[in-house]
C-alpha cells in the first residue's frame, strides 16, 4: 500500500487522473486544487485495491461506470433538498407549467428532466409540485432523474429522506405525500413511482436521454458549474436540442448561459432567473464582446463629489467637469496618417476598413478620451459590422458618454437582439433608463447584469448608490463592498469601457467613500 500512495501522491499520476476526470466527467480543478485531487485519488486507488497505473488506464478506457459515479460524488458536493431554491420552483407552478400546459394541451403530456439529480429531492420536488399546479391526473407527465452516480440513484429509487431533506417542505405536503416512519418520511408509493431514475455520464451524447425536441422543462442545477467550458457548451448544446421550442431550462442560482449558449431568452420572473428555449425562427447569433485593451489613467478628481452630488450614477459620470460633454462636442482633431491608416478621423481612403483592426484604435481612442473620433470611426464601418456585437456594443458605451442617452438604448436594444444576454449591454441600459428617470427599470438591468456576469464590477456601484439613496443600508454595503472587491481586480478593458470616462483608483475611491457613508467602512 505504501508504494500506491507514493505513485499516487507524485506530479505525473495527478496531472494524469486531472486530464482524465476532465475528459470523462467534464469536471476542471485548477492549480491550486492539485492537492485535493491527490487526495481523492489516493483514496480510490486504496478503496478498489488497483496499482495507480492501472487504476488510470482503467478510468482512460471509458471503464469502470460505478467508479466515475463514486468519482462525481468525491469531487462535487451532491447537497440537496425538497424544493431547494423555492423562487425557481414558484416561477415553475406560475408561470412554465400554465405555459407548458397552454403548449402541450393538444397531446395533453408534459416531459421533466432533472439532470444530476443525486438523491432524488429534486426530481420528486418537480412530481409533487406538477401535480399540485396541473390538478388533472389525466395528464401523461413523465419526470426522469439522471445522474452518474449509482449509489445515489439507488437512495433515490428507495425514497426514504431525513428531516432535514425536507426542512423547506411545508407541513401540508408532507402529511400529503409522506408517512414518517421512526426519524425517516417516506414517499408515498404513488408519487415514487411516479418518477424514473436512469443512471448516465452527462460528457457522453446518449440518445436514451437527448431525445431531439422532447423535453418540455429541463432542471440541471449546480452542475456546469463544475464543467469544463468545452464540456459546459457541449452539455448545453444537448439540452437545447432535447428542449422543445420554447421549452424551459432552469440552472443553479450562481450559473449562467452566458458565453455557453445563445440558445435560449433570459427570463426574470419570482425573484429568480431561468431560460426559455427560442423558437426555430428566432435569430440565434452566438457572438460575445472579447475585445482587450490597456487600462488608462484618466482625469478622475471630481468623480467623488460628482457622485455625492448628482441624483443618479449616469448624471454624476455626465457631470464630472461635463468632460464628456465638451470632449463630444470638440471638433474632429487630425490624426497622424501613420495611426493604423485613420487621417482627419475617418478610415484611410474612405473607404471600408477592417473591424478588428480600427475597433482596437476605438479602444486607444477612449483611453485619451477622444471620444468624438472614437464614434466617428465606428459610425464609418461598413454596412455588415451592423450586427457585430463588438461593434454594437462600442456605440452604445460611445453614445453613452456623449449623453445621447435615447441613441444609447437604441443601441442596446439593438445588441440585445443579437446576444440577449450581453452583461454590457444590460449595464448600459440601466444607465439609459436611470438617466431617464425609471430607477425600478434601472435597477432590474443591473441586476441582470450582475446575474448574467458575477465577476463583473460596475452594476453593483449603482444598485449600492440607489439603496443608500433609499435609505437601505444593509443592501447597499452589500452592493459596494461587492463592487469594491470587483473593482480590484476587474478586467482593464472593462474599466476603460465602462467606468465612465474614470480609472480604477477613481472607482474604488468612490466605492470606499460611499461604503464610509452607509457605515461599511470605518
């Protein structure tokens, strides 16, 4: 035993069994989880007895389905619950199933899946909740269970739950569809079996659960999170295919399509976020804003008591010095003909110009806030870059500097078409509809924002100015300690696009002043 825990505890068998649980399960770990999946792998190598070596080439082989399952279970955590995440299952009951049924009334049948459904709440959750909101029996509803877990598939299949799996379970539904026997609740028989449970590997495309256009709603909560991006876009991909048009998708409340998929419309209903299948008809572009550029250093001085000053966030950044405004309104300066072929503002020649090319002389434009010949380039691409979301989204954070403000949201709404879930775009349109006096719509965009990209900064510093302007402490320390923290290590292209014409420093200055006037810093 001791030469197994010595082989397994070296570089090459860990980067090995990394690679491997990568490929076979989908799952990644990064560096600084080496140790942790050292450990793991020594302890299945002394739990099935096998030389490291030939454990691998075992998992290598695409052998060994119980192993993968005991695998999954070791390095994910399989918490779970009676209706775990309510809002997700109270938009289910109010809004999907009527939708569901206004679909399906014809066939009068309904397909549920719950992928990674590890012990089983999940899946009855959806049983018991289906049947409360259809209330006819005669319906044909089919829910399946799917993990890779066997041992966990088995305690599901029994149906017997602690009491603590059911410590969101109101007292009327247990009484319904539990009988409690010794410290255990036990699923009455009828809504047991009422749902299969199917033992798969969700990295493997196995027709017997992607049936195409099959699914009408699709549960697969806290599990791309876990996914490498290639395998989370591969397992997306699937589901949208076994969705029907208009089908439903919900994940776990920190993961989002975004960068996966654009498969599928937001939707924002009960407090959660979930996704709806789009319809053959719909456009689906699937382009995301990658563009990358130098962090300025711009005038930032007054920003602080711009801030303090105006009534909202878009008025403070139009404020500040009205630097933006005057820059807008300056004349077309020349530029030098050597600069990436633009002279006196306009592409080389007049004629068509490269997009990726004069898109990153916009980005060195906005860092020396020369933002009139920043518009007038992109305004000057040619007809096709229309419905380039990098483009889209340049004219929108350019409009909104100049304070164009109803030209931005057009420009939003247009980018929006093309990639519904742009986390820019939402936060230039919140600015959009603060500017025009709807803070509730302001507030919502935020939000998507920040639910859409989680490491993205900016629209948690306006959801924390709103709440101390309403007098909400509490939410507003949380929304700029957040932004705080963000900021610190946000992407500088991010900074020069969306801080408002502000640098870094000037952004955490001001999150540290207002964190200083709620009472979140001393």
């Amino acid at each position: 035993m001791t030469g197994i825990v010595g082989a397994a505890s070296t570089g090459e068998p860990i980067a090995r069994f990394r690679t491997t649980i990568a490929t076979r399960l989908g799952l990644q770990f990064d560096d600084g989880r080496v140790g942790f999946l050292g450990e793991v792998l020594w302890r299945r190598v002394r739990a099935t007895g096998k030389e490291v070596d030939v454990y691998l080439s075992h998992l290598d082989l695409a052998m060994g389905r119980d192993e993968l399952g005991a695998l999954a279970q070791e390095l994910t955590v399989p918490e779970t619950y009676f209706f775990r995440n309510v809002e997700q299952y109270r938009a289910l009951a109010d809004v999907v199933i009527p939708d569901c049924v206004a679909a399906r009334g014809p066939e009068r049948r309904l397909r549920i899946v719950s992928f990674g459904c590890a012990s089983g709440e999940e899946p009855y959750s959806l049983a018991i909740l289906t049947r409360d909101a259809l209330g006819d029996p005669t319906w044909d509803v089919s829910i399946l269970g799917v993990d890779v877990n066997a041992a966990m598939l088995e305690k599901a299949r029994r149906g017997r739950f602690s009491a603590w799996a059911l410590r969101e379970t109101s007292d009327d539904a247990k009484r319904r569809w539990f009988r409690v026997d010794g410290r255990d609740f036990v699923l009455h028989d009828s809504l047991r079996e009422s749902v299969r449970f199917e033992q798969h590997n969700l990295v493997d495309d196995a027709p017997a659960i992607w049936p195409a256009a099959s699914y009408d709603v699709v549960f697969c909560r806290n599990v791309v999170m876990y996914f490498v991006p290639d395998q989370a876009r591969r397992l997306i991909g699937r589901i949208a295919r076994a969705l029907r048009p208009g089908g439903y998708l919900f994940l776990g409340h920190a993961e989002t399509l975004r960068g996966l998929s654009q498969d599928f419309h937001l939707r924002h209903t009960h407090n959660t976020f979930y996704y709806q299948r789009r319809t053959a008809e719909e456009d689906v572009a699937a382009s995301a804003f990658a563009a990358r550029a130098s962090d300025g250093v711009l005038p930032d001085a007054s920003l602080a008591a711009a801030a303090a000053e105006a009534p909202t966030w878009v008025e403070a950044i139009q404020r500040a010095s009205e630097r933006v405004a005057a820059l807008t309104a300056r004349a077309l300066r020349p530029t030098s003909p050597s600069t990436n072929g633009v002279a006196g503002g306009t592409p080389h020649g007049g004629g068509p110009v490269s997009s990726g090319r004069d898109l990153g002389l916009v980005l060195e434009l906005m860092r020396t806030e020369r933002f009139a010949e920043a518009l007038a380039i992109v305004d000057s691409l040619p007809p096709e870059s229309a419905r380039d979301p990098d483009v889209l989204l340049l004219r929108a954070v350019l409009l909104t500097h100049a304070g164009q403000l109803p030209r931005a949201e057009e420009a939003c709404r247009h980018l929006l078409d093309v990639d519904e879930l742009s986390a820019g775009a939402h936060y230039l349109l919140a600015l959009c509809r603060e500017g025009a006096g709807d803070r509730a719509a302001a507030s919502y965009h935020d939000q998507v924002a920040a639910y859409l990209d989680p490491a993205f900064a900016m629209p948690r510093l306006p959801l924390g100015l709103l709440a101390r302007r309403a007098g909400e402490r509490g939410a507003a320390c949380r929304e700029l300690g957040e932004a705080l923290r963000l900021l610190q290590g946000e992407d500088a292209s991010r900074v020069l696009l969306f801080g408002g014409g502000f640098g870094r420093e000037a952004l955490v200055a001001l999150c540290r002043s207002e964190l200083r006037r709620c009472g979140g810093l001393p």
